[in-house]
C-alpha cells in the first residue's frame, strides 16, 4: 500500500483513533501531574519527590521519541501505535496490581515510568499516521483536528482526574487510564489501516545532524518549542499570578481552562486557513510567535484582566503555531523518515515544555515572576527574527515546506 494511495482513500473515520490516541497522551500526563499534590506535605524533600514524580513522564518522553519514530520507520507507524498504547494500559494495570500488594510509593513511579515510555512510541507514531493518511492538501486540517483533540486532554485531563480521584483516589485514575488507553488500542487495531515502510538508505549519526540542522526542521521545531514553553508556563504561572492578585482558586483555574480552550478552539481554524493558503506558514509561525509573546506581556498587567489577556493570547498563538508548525515538517520531511522527523520534533517540544518553566522560575527568582514573564516574552519576539533572518539565508529550504531534497535529512 503506497501512501499515495492511502491518503487519497482513507476515510476519516479511519483517523479518528489517532486522535484519541491525542487524547490519551494528554490526559495521562496532566490527568495524574494535577493530583500528585497529596504526595507533598510541605517539606522540601516532599517537594523535591513531586517534582520528581511529574518530572519522570516528561523525561522519558524527552530520550524515547526520536528512537520510536525512527523505529516507526523501520517497522511501521501502525505497529508502534499499538504496542503504546497496550504498553499504556499495561503500566496503568501494574499500578493497581503493585498497590494492591501494599507498595503504592513504588507502584507510582514505576506507572509514571511506564505511561512515559508507552507514549514516547504511540504519540510520534500516532502523528506520523496523521501525516502519512492525510493527503498532502489536508495536512493543516488534520493537524489542527489532532491538536484539537490533545489539548482536550490537557483541558479535561486536571477535572477529571480530580473527579475520579475524589470518587476512588488513584485506583480510579489509572484504573480509567487504563481502560481508556485499551479501548483506543483496540478501535485503533480495527479502524486504522496499515501503511507499510517505505525503502530506505542507509544513515549515520551524522547524516541525520546534518539533515536535522536545516532551516526545514529547525523553524517549524523552535516555533514548536517556544509554544509549549509558554503554555506550560501559562498553565503553571498564570495561577500563581492570580492568586498573588488576590483571586480565588476558581477564578484562576478558569483562566487556565481558557487558554486551553483558545488553543483548542484556534488549531484546527488554523490548519483550516493553512490549507485554503488564506496564511502562509511564514505568517503562521511568525504570527503564533509574536501573538503569544504579547500574551506573556499580558500577564504583567494587575488583576484579573492581566490573566485573563494573557490566557486568551497564549492560547490562541500557541493554538496557531501548533498545526503550521507540524503541517510544515509533514510537508518538508521524506515520506520514509516521517517518523523520525516527527519523534525529534516532539523532543523539541518536550525541551520547551521543561525550559520555559525553568527560565522563568530562574529569573523570577532572581528578579520577580514578572520578570520571567519578561525574559520569555522577549525569547519569542525575537525568536521571528531568527526565522526570516534563516529563510533570507541561500540555500532552497523556504520555510513553506517546499524544501528540496539536498536540504532534507540523508536517507
């Protein structure tokens, strides 16, 4: 089965699991991230173990993506979507069977350690199938579906978990987890069809360097890096924002429901618009960029109005960079090395998700919150300079995805 033939013929019921499979990576790594508060009784050490705890998903994910998607290349995306997700649900199981047995401690981490290491292959896998049965004219649409409805996890993944923890602690939550990630294994073994490998050429360490290092790759990635830097910061500051302004609980976790509503709401308007060519991916990514700084400025402002401003522009500029961004490496990258491309994109994604927390815990305190705001703020103005500055550079890599083949990584 040719890709060409796959993407023209593959009904979009076909496509649905791989965007609960979206779904599923997002709810179990905020859906657990957003109660392990209990763990943490005020101590430092106690504080140092949940950061360790939410740090461990994330971590894994960071090391095992570019390695399953190029796995995903060699034996095929469908294979490794699969194995994920029942990996998923095997992890969320052991939990309940490690905390039967009277070590709840040590079956947290190992769960955490596990779903970490299952998303790691069904997420770039699930991305690279987006892209492979999705015709070329259509990738924006898909992408932006497929962050719709991953940001629906990272929306409903907190409330949730927090229901189900209150109805049965965290046997319920990885017990739900678990049985939701087996239900997409199997709808996704059902519905979605094989796309087998494409024949590849050899690649060293360095032909894959050297590929990466393109403005093809590189534009699309810092873009995708700098988006998720400031969501995460928008979701783990934007409260401590409001609560230093004096607003409860309620009013704070709305705002984060916000932000996540704008970006879900904006992605696939966006991947929409990309595909019509009524924006250009220059302007999307440009655009996403300076839109989402303005956000982070936002958040300087007193009061609720600040939190407010700065929830709606974050979500909607990471909204708006999210699906350009993917639809461009879809477009740029070769056909057989989509999974690679796509598992080193994630890793880019994964390093803004941790660094932009980090830069702006460091400055702030060094300075004050407002001055991490500042700081990242400033990275993401700047970071469009960069862009035009790389696409004005000789060479044929535009930024539009129309790279020749010279510029894309050595097969």
């Amino acid at each position: 089965m040719t890709n060409t033939a796959t993407a023209g013929a593959t009904p979009r019921w076909r496509i649905w699991p791989l965007y609960a499979a979206g779904f599923t990576t997002a709810f179990g790594a905020h859906g657990i991230a957003a109660n392990l508060g209990e763990y943490t009784q005020g101590g430092l050490a106690s504080f140092l173990v949940l950061g360790a705890l939410l740090a461990v998903y994330d971590g894994v994910e960071v090391l095992l993506k570019p390695v399953f998607g190029a796995i995903a290349d060699r034996v095929g995306a469908r294979p490794v979507l699969l194995g994920g997700l029942a990996a998923f649900a095997a992890a969320s199981a052991a939990f309940l069977l490690l905390s039967a047995a009277g070590a709840p401690t040590a079956a947290l981490w190992l769960a955490r350690l596990g779903q970490g290491a299952a998303a790691s292959a069904f997420s770039p896998a699930a991305s690279t199938l987006v892209a492979r049965l999705s015709p070329r004219a259509g990738r924006g649409r898909a992408f932006g579906s497929y962050g719709f409805y991953k940001s629906l996890g990272y929306t409903l993944g907190p409330l949730l978990g927090g229901v189900l923890m209150a109805l049965g602690g965290m046997t319920a939550l990885f017990a739900v987890m678990g049985a939701l990630a087996f239900t997409v294994a199997v709808w996704a073994a059902i519905a979605v069809p094989a796309v087998a490998p494409l024949p590849r050429t050899r690649q060293t360490v360095l032909d894959l360097a050297r590929g990466l290092g393109h403005g093809w790759f590189l534009r699309p990635t810092v873009a995708l890096a700098g988006a998720t830097a400031a969501l995460s910061v928008g979701v783990g500051f934007l409260p401590v924002s409001g609560a230093a302004a004096g607003l409860g609980s309620v009013a704070t976790g709305a705002a984060v429901s916000v932000l996540a509503a704008c970006g879900a709401i904006t992605q696939p308007l966006a991947g929409r618009a990309l595909d019509a060519g009524r924006i250009s991916a220059a302007t999307g990514l440009t655009t996403g960029l300076l839109v989402t700084a303005a956000g982070l400025a936002a958040a300087l402002l007193p009061g609720l109005a600040g939190v407010l401003l700065a929830a709606v522009a974050i979500g909607a500029g990471t909204g708006l960079i999210t699906p350009v961004a993917f639809a461009v490496l879809a477009a740029s990258a070769p056909e057989e090395r989509m999974g690679q491309v796509m598992g080193s994109a994630e890793l880019g994604r994964e390093l803004g998700d941790a660094g932009g927390p980090l830069l702006v815990a460091g400055v702030a305190t060094a300075t004050a919150l407002s001055g991490g705001y500042a700081a990242l703020a400033v990275l993401l103005a700047l970071a469009p300079l960069m862009l035009i500055r790389r696409r004005s550079a000789p060479g044929p890599d535009a930024v539009d995805g129309s790279a020749e083949r010279e510029t894309r990584p050595a097969r």
